[in-house]
C-alpha cells in the first residue's frame, strides 16, 4: 500500500572566513601520523580509476586550511575571506570548503573528507556527516554540497566523505572507510569546531547503505572497524542517521520490484541477481551464489545486537527503478522494532535521485533539530 501525498510516519521510542588552527590534540586520543584538521606525511597515494585524483597527503601543509587564493578575497582590513564558488545555471551559489582533501587515514588517496564550519558556530555545533551516493563505484563527496548549503544555513558543521569504490576495493572496505572518517572526526572536534557528542550520518543510496552500516554498528567492534585506519579506540557511533532511498536487504530486492512495479519502471527494471547489478560488484559476486555474504552486508542483519543506535530519518520515491521502496519501509519497521524513534517519508511519484533530496531536506533539518533540542 501507498501512502498518500506528504504522508510521514513516525514513531516514538556565508560561510566562514578560513583561518589556520594551532596543533591542538585531544588528550588521550591517538594519531596516525596528522596534525589536527591537517595533513597526513607519508600515506599511500593509490588512485581510485572511478575518481578524479585529488593532491596527495603529503603534499598538504601540517594546518587545517587549504591556502588557495582563487577562493579568498579582500575586505577592508585585508584579512582573508572566502567566496562560494558559483553554480550553474543560476542557481544559488555552493558552498566553499573551510578545510579540503583532508586525510582521514593512510591507505588509499580516496580517505579524504571535506569540513564546512558555519559563521559564528563555536565548538557546540552538531556535525552532519555527508556520504555520496554512485552504486559504490562511482561519485564525489563534492556531490553533497547543495544539501551541506542547507546545513550550514541551519547551523549545523558538515563534513562530505570520499572511500573507496569498487573500482579499487570491495565490501567492506568502504564501509570501514567510512567508519574510520567517523573516528578522526570525533578525535578531532576539539581543534576543528564542533560538538563530538552530536554527530549525525547522512546518506543517499550507496551513500545510504554506508550510512546505515554505521548507525547499526557504531556502538561495537565488527568486521567494518579495521584499525589499520586509524583511531581505533575512538568510538564510531552516531546520535541520528539520515537515509534516503537506500539499499538494505539486497536478496529481497528483485521480490519487491516483482511484487510492486512503478510504472514508470516497466521495461527499465536491471536484476539486482545479476552479476552486473551494482550490488553484485559491491560483493564480489552475483547474490544468489554468495547468500553468506549478502547476510554479512545487510544493514538489518546487526538491528537486533546493535548498540547506541540512533535515531532514524527515513525517505525514498515511491516511483524509484533502482531500490525498491520497500528497502526503505522495511528499514522503518526493523529500527521500530528495538524501540528507537525513526521517521518515515514517502514521496509520491518520484525516482531515485536528487528530487527526494530537494522534498526532504527540510524534513530531515527538522528531525534533526528536534533530536537535539534545538528549537
């Protein structure tokens, strides 16, 4: 069954002008090898074929400032500010990196992330954690910036995540990315400008399923925290995870598009059993003949055992031909099941893609700011 038009369920249960931070640590925390917000000397400089290559950690200065003049203008005083770099075809302006291409680990020239710091923030500003979507093989965190614009508006810090693709490494390796991004974050929130205690996950297909696998792991160690990334006695867990039109349940997908087709779907449906299917690469095999690791890669596999689980801010196209939409009701209903708060939305009529982030990016601030009281 459908639901109606705005239909949510739910249960209960400019930016800011670049300056260089001094070496600050938070005591007790581990490094690997980088200055807060800064670089990292010495790591590995593999390229991921599905990305366009960045510069490498060890070219990057021992600061958490990427010093590029092109972004910067003078005031009156001639001190440094930034500029958003412009957008095509009118629309508003995005916005500007206060730190970019950080390294997060030293495994592979994909572990970088960018850091949005909004105007006046402080140290208290909840950070929201961006991961882009692609299939896992394709993508940019730079992709994530018209829903960071959003953010930083509300208040919020952002980061935007790249990992490894499939082009480079398989399950689970990005998700372990991921994971090791959450972990240098939190160890650095001190030096970096926001609240390590309100980290939230947001994530949109691919990037959904990462953002999944860390809000139902985060409070444990599991095959997804390889502490060769670094940080390993840093916890990954999150305070609220936003999930859009992601995949859960990979065995069941092709069922559900059996059971209810989009017309709009008719005739455009790829086998997610295919060896072909995005899914299949991600695991290193068509499904049906790995059932073992499909089970190790589902999300709603670690519901029941899982720790410090978030609340959850749910929403897909009821008209989407590449996840079903009952990947995400049935996400829904399982982070119900343990009692914790999630919210459900159904956008009627529309696909997979950037018209859900456009409908839902007000509800999920909204979600957001009611799971940190902030009115």
């Amino acid at each position: 069954m459908r639901l109606p038009r705005n239909n949510r369920v739910s249960s209960g249960g400019s930016a800011r002008p670049r300056r260089l931070l001094a070496v600050t640590l938070l005591a007790g925390l581990p490094l690997i090898g980088a200055t807060a917000c800064g670089g990292l000397p010495g790591a590995d400089t593999t390229q991921d074929v599905s990305r366009p290559a960045h510069g490498r950690p060890a070219e990057r200065p021992a600061t958490c400032v990427d010093e590029r003049k092109d972004e910067r203008k003078k005031d009156g005083k001639g001190e440094g500010k930034r500029i958003s770099a412009p957008s095509p075809n009118g629309k508003p302006a995005l916005p500007v990196p206060t730190h970019e291409d950080v390294p997060y680990a030293g495994t592979s020239d994909a572990q970088k992330l960018d850091l949005y710091l909004p105007e006046n923030a402080g140290k208290d500003a909840p950070l929201i954690i961006n991961v882009h979507g692609g299939s896992f093989r394709q993508g940019d965190k730079d992709m994530e910036k018209p829903n960071i614009a959003h953010q930083l508006r509300r208040g919020y810090a952002a980061a935007s995540v790249n990992y490894r693709l499939t082009g480079e490494a398989l399950f689970p390796a990005g998700v372990q990315d991921v994971k090791a991004a959450v972990r240098w974050l939190r160890a650095h929130a001190g030096a970096c400008g926001f609240d390590p205690g309100r980290l939230v996950i947001w994530g949109e297909s691919a990037g959904g399923y990462m953002a999944q696998m860390v809000a139902v792991t985060g409070g444990r160690k599991t095959m997804f925290d390889d502490p060769a990334l670094g940080h390993a006695d840093v916890s990954s867990a999150v305070q609220a995870a936003v999930v859009w039109y992601a995949p859960n349940n990979f065995g069941a997908m092709d069922d559900q598009f059996r059971e209810d087709t989009p017309k709009v779907c008719e005739g455009r449906l790829h086998p997610r059993d295919s060896a072909a299917s995005s899914e299949s690469q991600w695991l290193g095999a068509a499904l049906p003949t790995i059932p073992g690791k499909v089970r190790r890669a589902d999300p709603l596999t670690y519901l029941d055992t899982a720790r410090d689980l978030p609340p959850f801010s749910i929403a897909t196209g009821d008209a989407d031909c590449l996840v079903p939409h009952q990947q995400s009701r049935e996400l829904h209903k399982a982070v119900r099941r343990t009692g914790t708060r999630a919210e459900l939305s159904i956008v009627p009529g529309v696909g997979h893609g950037p018209v859900v982030d456009r409908a839902e990016v007000g509800n999920a601030l909204h979600f957001l700011d009611r799971t940190f009281d902030r009115g």
